[in-house]
C-alpha cells in the first residue's frame, strides 16, 4: 500500500508537458455567496489557465478525482486540506498553488486571488476583483488570473472592425440626410413655383416638366431614405461589434453598505 501514492504521482507527472509549469489551483474559500453562484466562478479558472498557456493547471477536484481527499490526508499524512495541498503541489512537480476567496460584500462579489511559489513558501502575485454580479466577474477572470499569476494581461480586443461599421454608417447616414433634405426643399419650392403659377398665367412650364421633376425628388426622397436606413443598420452592427465588458487597464468601481452608510471599492 505505501507504494501507490509514488505511483500516482508519477502517472499524474508523466502527463505534465515539461516546457510549461504546473499550477496548483486551490479550492477557492467561499464567504457568504451561495455554491453555485460560488462554483461558476471558480470552475472558470482552471480552463483560463490552460488557455493562456503559462501554466497547466492542477485543480483541487483532478487532485480528489485522482486520490480522493480522505485518502489524500491519510497517504500525506496531513490534517487540513489547505497545507495537504501544498505538500502535494511539491509532491506533483507543481512549483505555484493558486489559492483564493469569493466573498460576497454587500451587493458586489469580490474575488481575490494569490499565488504561491511552493518551494519558498512565498506570495508571488496577488489580485482583487469586485464586481456587481457573478457574471461580470466571470468575464475579470482573464485580468485577474494574469495579475494573480504575474503574467502578461490578455490583449485588449479590437474596435477596428466596429468603429469601422459606425464610421461607415454615419457617413451613409449623412448622405441620406442631406439627400432627403435637399428633396424636400426642393419639393416645397417645386409646389410654390405651381401655386404662383396658378395665380399668374403664363408662368408655368409644360405638364410632363413638373410630372419628371416630380419622379426626379421621390427618387431621391427614396434613395436618401435607403441610405439613412442602412447607415443606421451600419451603426447597429458597429456597435454590436464593439468589445464590451471589464477590460485591462480598466477601473472596476462596487458600491458596499456599511454599517455607518455606504463605500465604493475599485479594482485597477
């Protein structure tokens, strides 16, 4: 029986790539928020890490699916859980364990995260995170893991294509304004010019002229109409396209209660 635990490890080894560092991610402590709110985000950090590709990760479930907990304290021959895991991050060649806790603090969510370099038993990096709901913070976790891990943030994703679509809108937009304002202008001088004609004989032009000019302006009341139409759908799209959510460099801003009135707490 001694001998299984070295034989799990070195299956659990064998799998690790050589040229990328292991991390050992913690089960995250979770303070006042419910499991499953609480589970969502902290499922997403293991699959984050592996697609950034700075570490692979090891998460407290691989290690139990692996061993069970039970026997994982039995074969380490330690008490609690937490320092289980960091003999065991040594034990599996995962030099970091990433511990954290998702905390609720009155209406936000605060997630914080810190890394430990296992052989020195010190902090790495450390990173906080708060947001109004579950979701948003869900969309922090690439900056936050970054921060957390000392990694390079993540690029910030492209406006080109969208601001491309709204400056191209605009433009369509624009002609169409012009277009259908011209049209109309041109319209009411065109009925003027019929009414003053009406009231003096001899100052109106032959009928097939006012029936052309009048299929000349409801073309381009149509063709300015169309292209206001489009411009605005060019706008929509545009905007669709535009990144949204929590980016790098961003200020992340929650409004707590307290018990003497109320705080605002930012993440950088």
């Amino acid at each position: 029986m001694p001998v299984a635990f070295p034989l799990v490890l070195q299956l659990v080894a064998a799998t690790a790539s050589p040229e990328v560092p292991r991390l050992l991610v913690q089960q995250f402590t979770v303070r006042g928020v419910d499991a499953a709110t609480a589970e969502s985000i902290s499922d997403g950090v293991g699959p984050e890490i592996d697609r950034r590709g700075y570490f692979r990760s090891l998460t407290s479930k691989d290690v139990q699916t692996i061993l069970g907990l039970e026997r994982q304290k039995q074969l380490m021959g330690c008490a609690e859980a937490s320092s289980c895991l960091t003999e065991l991050a040594g034990a599996m060649g995962a030099p970091y364990l990433l511990s954290g806790t998702i905390s609720q603090i009155g209406p936000s969510l605060q997630l914080s995260m810190q890394m430990i370099d296992v052989s020195k038993s010190q902090v790495v990096a450390r990173s906080i995170r708060i947001a109004r709901d579950a979701e948003t913070l869900r969309q922090l976790l690439p900056w936050a893991l970054a921060e957390a891990t000392a990694t390079p943030p993540p690029p910030r994703p492209s406006k080109v294509p969208g601001f491309a679509f709204i400056g191209a809108g605009s433009a369509a937009a624009a002609v169409g304004l012009a277009l259908g304002a011209s049209a109309l202008i041109q319209e009411q001088q065109f009925r003027h010019d019929l009414e003053s004609g009406e009231r003096t004989s001899g100052l109106l032009e032959n009928p097939a002229y006012y029936q052309q000019k009048g299929d000349e302006l409801a073309v381009q009341k149509s063709i300015g109409l169309a292209a206001l139409c489009g411009g605005a759908a060019l706008i929509g799209v545009g905007i669709y396209l535009l990144p949204s959510g929590p980016a790098s460099g961003e200020v992340s801003v929650a409004m707590m209660f307290t018990g003497s009135g109320v705080a605002f707490a930012g993440s950088f």
